[in-house]
C-alpha cells in the first residue's frame, strides 16, 4: 500500500489516553505468529517458526503456542519477572499505543518469546501415526525457504478452535479430542500438564502423542522427561486450575452518542463516538462492519476484539456497545450470516459461538484451508459474503523476505468451509465489493510496483493482476487490465468497495462506491453492463477518518463508514465510524457519465444553467497512458508512448431537451487508460456544479443522438486543433504549496523539519543546502536536484530514505516544467533565511 505506508501526523487528533496492554492478561489466549528461531542457539528445534499460533496463557506465568496448522505444541516458556512473554511486532500490537508506528517489512521482526524457554517440538506434524512421527506433509513451495505451507491435509487432523476456559479443540483422524493445560508451581518447578477435558481417551492412547521427537525440556515436572509425557500424565491427581476470568473482559456495556451533521448538503454525515472511554482502557480502531437484519451492526477492530452496536438509527441519540470477542490476529473484515458472526484473521476465518450474555464463548476455525505465511504485509484484507452461501477472501501480496504461494489471491470459500478455490492472482493490497444480490465481485488495488496507479476490477476467474510477487511461477505471460483507473493524485491508497443496493441515498442506489484511504474519499463508480470498462466521480464529501470498509444499514438505508489510521492517512481523527444519509436537498452530483465515440456525456439529477456551459474553462480534458514497470508507480504518458498529456478541446457543449445532460464534443476520443474531464458550472438553480470524472475507456460506440435527446447539430461545427500546454498556468510559490498539497508531497515531506512519521527528507531550511547520498556523494539542493528528484526520484537517493517497502512515484508527465517551476519556487520559501 503506497500510503497505506507513509504516515501522515502533522494534524492528527490523538486519542487522549493511554491504552492499557495490547494482550489483556485475563484473556485467555492470543492468537499470533510466533518465531522460536532465537531458541536454536540453546540446543532446541530448527526453523520452529509459527504463522499461525494460538498462545494459551496459563497459571504461574507459563505460555503455551500451538501452531494450528501443523497441529503441534510449537513451545512452552515461562514469561519474565514482568509478566512480559512476546516482543509485540505485529502491525496491531506495534501501533497499539503508539498510533504511527509500523511493523517492518518481510519477517525478519516477527512476535519473539520473552523469558524462559521450557520445551519445544521441531517442525512435524503434531500427532504420531502407528507409533510413528510423521515429517512435515504439506508441499514445499517454490521458494523453499517459505515455512508459510497451510494446514496440514483434512483427513490428518484440522484445527477446531479454542474457548474462553482455555480448551482447545483439534479433530486428529476424525476423531474430536478437547484438552485443557494445567499448570502447578512447587519449589521453583513448573508441573504442566494437559488435562483431558473431554473427548475419547482411547484416541490418545491408539492414534498418538505429540511428536517427543527433537524436544529439549526444564525440568517440566517429576519424572516428566519429554513432551510426551504430558499426555500420559494422569489427571486425576492434577489440581484443575480454574478458568481465567473473562466476563470481566466483555461486561458493561458501553453507550456513546453521536454529532449530526446539518442538512444544508444534499449528503449529512453524522460522526458517531466510539466507546474509548471503557473499563479496560482498551483502543477501538474500527477495521470492518456488517449489520444483522435488525440494524444491529458488529464491528471489528485491528486489535482483535468484536464490538456490537445496538441504535444505529434516528437521531443516535443513545448508541450502546458491546464487546464480545477478543484476542483475533489483526481481523479486518466481518460478516454475519444467518444470525451468525464470522472474521477474517491471520489464523482462518472464525466463527463466533455466542452464549446466553451474547459474548463468545468458542472461538471455531470455520476455514483455515488456504496457504497464510508471517509476511507482515500479506494481511487478511478482506472478506465478503456470496449470495447463497460462502465468502470470497482476499489477502496483502507483498512479499519482501520470501515469496509464499498463497499472497495475493483471491479465494472462494465454500458454505460449508471445507472448499477453498483460487479466483484470480496478481494483486499487491486488495479490497473486495460484492454486489449483494448478482454477485458481481470487484476488487481495488493499490499503486507500488509493476501496479501503475489504483484499479478497480471486475474481479474474472483465472485473471493475472499484473503484481508479480503474488503470481504462480512461471509469471503468466497476459494481464487482465484494470475495469478502470484511478489518478494517484486522487487515490493515493485504495480501500474497500460498497454495492449502494437496497439502500436510500438517492442516486447512488445500485452503483459501486469505491473508499479511498488516504484522502478519505468515497467514488461512485459508473459500469457499462460489459463490465470491460468503467468511470468513477468523486463524491463531494468531508470526511476526518481514513476510511477501510462501509455497508448499507438494512433498515433505514444509509451508508456506514469506518477505518482507523496506522498507515498514514489525510485524516484528523485515528479511527471513527461515520453515517451517511441524504436530505433531500438539490445534489449536484451527476447520475450518469460515459464516453461515446463523438465526446462525453454527463447526466445530473437537476438541471443545468445554460449560460454557466460558456463560460472559460467550464471543461477541462486531457488524457493519458501509464506503463507497468518494477518502478514504483508510473509516468504518464501520451497515445504515442512520450511522456506528457494530451489536452482535447471541447468543441461544443449542448443540453439535453431537460436540461439534464450536457453532451461535450471531444475530437479524435480513442481508447486509453485515464481520461479525465473536468466541469466548473452551476445548476439551473444556482448551485455550483464543479467535479470531475475518470474514465478508462477500451471501447467507443456512437451515441444515439435522439435517444439521449440531443441536438446533433454540434457535429456540424468545426474541429479545433489540440492545446498541449499549460500555457495559462502562472507558476508561484503559492501555487507550488497548493500543488504539493494535492500530489500529497507533504504526506512525505514535512515543512517544519519534524521528522515523526515522515518518509521523505524534509523541506524545511533545506534548498540551498547539500544532502547526503546513499552513494556516499553529496548533491547541492538546488532547482535541478529537486526537479530530477520529481521527475526520477531513484536517480539520487538521499541517505536514509532508501526504503523497499515505501516509494516515491515518478511525476514525469504528471506534472508540466511550469508546474515543476512552481513547486520548486514553494520549496525555494522555505529555504534557511
């Protein structure tokens, strides 16, 4: 994610309190990567790394991890004098009370035991078959230093889950089998022990023990030499340690109001407050939503917990929380089905079995059937729910350390979890929509190498994105181009999609709204039925959080929002969770655009002012091409492959007989990537009428001039010849500084020289000086360093900014010489006086 991976802190509102610990002590259990490699240098296992692990945290400070795809006790350790038992590195845990803070890329820092090391198992399958220890059976991957391999197969053992008594739940041969550790402190010596809960015991007896194979252990207990005795340990001598206590953990519930916005807009967005202010000081940073029928949404955040909100209707005078669930691996998605609430988390997809309190009481592995590797980038992304039954997943595709055979995918999950089938490949941070009733998928993406700019697809089995890391070997040769395009500048990171169906935000109903993370913004997508191409528009909205997800309320039809802020965003607030509802008041936003062989055609709900389509500069077009290329982003470049844009002239523009439509003649219109054009006009009413529209356009049929109710006489007019230079443009400090704020330069580069969450060299005091090279050379920073740095931002990297992980696009055809000059003439005033 390009700035999903810039922080952006200048005018942030931060929370006002400090978080108590990202792990809760009284939960039970904590699901995360675990790497034991650091153990190797005491004599224990090799390569014992878990990426999918559920820490159960027991009496006496002792932790045990179970790697839940290889169905094995991974390790037992006892925690420091201090309680602490992991290094939090995740993405979650690293930013917990520390909001701009990132996890490294790759997975060279990856979640690390802290304290004793006690007993460990290297990388086998965690049960004996016929006596016998079974090596690792899952396929190696193509890059086999990649210990990310999936679940072991069904009819070996599956992983069931884990509750809040701490049991966890296996099926090994299919047979069920429930086990509970007990521990017991005597005379410095840790007793563990694993007490059976339930389940039949001659399972245990006949289809194996754990693998004792490669196991070192600390004087686990009398006469205990190995991981193997565990089992044979007869519980009946074994005091039962009592449960932790975790209705503490989800009990009270928790009531906020909220801020309405005033209805002078033709959208209001009413600013709900979240429950910060809780018993157990614990951060909420929204990450998804989905609603049951009833109105009632469930929410989860990246920390792991499970919120539902009841009153989320009416003047939400009165919204009452609830947390139900916690200790998730950085869930980001949500859905219920038929009563039933299922998240998306680095370990599966796991459904939430509720008791009479409405808490969860067993956390089930629903689906787990697909590879996941310690990648800290390859995130579960998203989940969305299939008519009739199932879920189409998606997850991060960026892969620094080792290249798995699972990231960036797509994948569909069958209703009943058993069956997981890849869709499509190729993508680097995907998003997925779902259109709730014809199940169209879609999907976004986000600019970084070999992906130009942000997509939205359409999403086709088979298809290839064209992100090479997330791609089987050998690469497939044809890429499936993007549905549409969206400028950088406009998208610097995208997010979730919402299909507006059933819903009552007017025009809006039935088209695909596309979030945008950086600069918060929502795009009303419009899709010809062929689906090969699509415009979007920008929706006039102010919003302060970076947004992820949204969905349709079922019962009053607005439109809900969410997001939280780690990656850098534009946004004032972390996180938050916003409503969207319409007034009634005239919307100057159009219903309609598309690209015909002879021009443009924009259709609005209101009418138009005639005279106000006269006036200069009431449209604006250009277009242009991007390439796929290892660089991060592209240039742009005219039809005939030089850098730059073509500006189209409008010959003419015509009203509709309503009044509603306003056709623009654009000579010579052809398929290309980005065509962009802007109006500045009012409506009929004398509401200014000023946005613009996206297209990307792979095919042109000729409009039917009598069907759209159009004169066709503008076609008798002359042509005009093409206008290729910014000629009008006067560069200025001032407009340096407004530029820079709209390509997010300063999302990157501060101008105060605070360095907190920048990934840019500062501005500030900095023309007329010398920078430092990754060379070892220095480099006066004058016009032409700055203007190569635009252009070629890898020709001369300051030392320190190298970074693999995060990009500065080239502006080479973005941006002209004049407004390069005007940047520079910006950056020149905030030289050293």
């Amino acid at each position: 994610m390009k700035y999903l991976l810039l922080f952006f802190c200048c005018t942030l509102q931060l929370h006002a309190q400090t978080f108590g610990p990202y792990a809760e002590p009284a939960m039970p259990f904590l699901e995360s990567v675990v790497d034991f490699r650091d153990w190797e240098k005491q004599g224990f296992p090799k390569e014992n790394l878990v990426v999918r692990g559920v820490i159960l945290k027991l009496r006496n400070n002792i932790f045990v991890c179970y790697d839940t795809d290889l169905l094995r006790v991974a390790g037992i350790w006892e925690g420091d004098k201090d309680g602490n038992f992991l290094t939090f590195t995740s993405i979650a845990s690293i930013s917990y009370n520390t909001f701009n803070k990132k996890s490294e890329p790759g997975q060279k820092d990856l979640p690390k035991p802290i304290g004793k090391p006690l007993a460990a198992t290297g990388r086998y399958f965690g049960w004996t078959i016929d006596g016998k220890v079974v090596p690792d059976p899952r396929p190696v991957p193509a890059d086999a230093r990649e210990l990310g391999r999936g679940p072991v197969p069904r009819e070996m053992g599956r992983w069931l889950g884990v509750d809040h008594s701490g049991t966890v739940h296996y099926e090994i041969q299919g047979k069920r089998l429930l086990h509970r550790w007990t521990v017991k402190r005597t005379d410095s010596v840790a007793s563990i022990y694993i007490e059976r809960s339930s389940g039949p015991s001659p399972v245990l007896d006949q289809a194996g023990i754990p693998t004792p194979v490669e196991l070192k252990s600390s004087r686990l207990g009398s006469g205990m030499a190995g991981y193997g005795a565990f089992l044979m340990a007869k519980t009946a001598a074994v005091p039962v340690a009592k449960p932790h206590d975790v209705k503490s953990l989800f009990a009270p519930k928790i009531t906020t109001t909220a801020t309405l916005a005033d209805n002078s807009a033709a959208y209001a967005i009413d600013d709900i407050s979240l429950p910060l202010a809780n018993p157990w000081k614990r951060n909420v940073r929204m990450s998804g939503m989905d609603f049951f029928p009833d109105g009632r949404a469930v929410l989860c955040t990246l920390d792991g917990d499970i919120w539902i909100a009841s009153g989320l209707s009416g003047d939400l005078a009165k919204v009452t929380w609830q947390r139900i669930a916690s200790g998730l691996g950085e869930p980001q998605s949500v859905a219920v089905v038929n009563g039933k609430i299922y998240t998306f988390t680095r370990n599966g997809i796991i459904k939430l079995h509720l008791g009479k309190d409405g808490v969860c009481e067993r956390y089930e592995t629903f689906c787990n059937a697909y590879i996941q590797t310690a990648e800290t980038r390859e995130y579960p992304m998203d989940m969305v729910k299939k008519p009739g039954g199932g879920f189409y997943i998606c997850k991060g595709g960026q892969q620094l350390t080792n290249k798995g055979d699972g990231a960036g995918r797509i994948y569909e999950v069958s209703a009943d979890g058993r069956t997981v089938t890849e869709v499509c490949n190729g993508l680097r941070q995907p998003y997925l929509g779902i259109h709730p009733k014809t199940g169209v998928l879609s999907a976004s993406d986000q600019q970084g190498n070999y992906i130009p700019t942000s997509p939205i697809h359409l999403v086709q089995p088979g298809a290839f994105y064209g992100y090479p890391d997330a791609a089987p070997a050998p690469t497939p040769p044809i890429v499936t181009e993007a549905t549409c395009w969206i400028p950088h500048e406009l998208n610097q990171s995208a997010a979730g999609q919402v299909w507006a169906v059933n819903s009552k935000l007017g025009s809006l109903e039935g088209h695909l709204l596309h979030l945008a993370y950086f600069k918060s913004a929502v795009f009303e997508a419009f899709l010809p039925e062929d689906g090969k191409q699509a415009a979007v528009v920008p929706m006039d909205w102010k919003l302060d959080i970076p947004l992820l997800k949204g969905s349709i309320h079922p019962v009053d039809g607005s439109l809900y929002l969410c997001g939280l802020q780690i990656w850098g965003a534009d946004a004032k607030k972390i996180s938050g969770l916003k409503r969207v509802r319409t007034t009634g008041k005239p919307n100057p936003q159009p219903t309609n655009v598309r690209a015909v062989a002879e021009g443009v055609v924009l259709t609005f709900a209101e009418p138009l002012d005639e005279f106000s389509l006269a006036a200069p500069g009431a449209f604006i077009a250009q277009r242009w091409n991007y390439k796929r290329s290892k660089d991060y982003g592209s240039a742009h470049y005219k039809l005939d492959g030089t850098p730059g844009h073509e500006f189209l002239p409008v010959v003419g523009a015509v009203l509709s007989q309503d009044a509603r439509s306003v056709f623009l003649r654009l000579d010579n219109m052809a398929p290309v990537m980005q065509l962009q054009v802007e109006w500045n006009v009012k409506l009929a009413s004398g509401i200014p009428c000023k946005n613009l529209a996206e297209f990307t356009i792979r095919s042109l049929e000729k409009l039917d001039f009598a069907a759209a109710r159009i004169s066709p006489a503008i076609m008798q007019a002359p042509g005009v010849s093409a206008e290729t230079a910014d000629a009008n443009f006067t560069p200025t400090a001032e407009a340096g500084h407004h530029l820079a704020l709209q390509m997010g330069c300063l999302s990157c580069h501060s101008i105060d020289g605070k360095m907190e969450g920048m990934k840019g060299p500062s501005w500030f005091h900095s023309f007329g000086g010398e920078a430092l090279l990754t060379t070892g050379k220095t480099v006066s920073v004058d016009a032409a360093y700055i203007k190569e740095s635009i252009l070629t931002p890898t020709a001369k990297v300051r030392k320190g900014f190298a970074n693999p992980d995060t990009g500065m696009p080239p502006y080479l055809g973005i941006l002209s010489d004049r407004q390069i000059e005007a940047i520079i003439l910006y950056f020149k005033s905030l030289a050293a006086p």
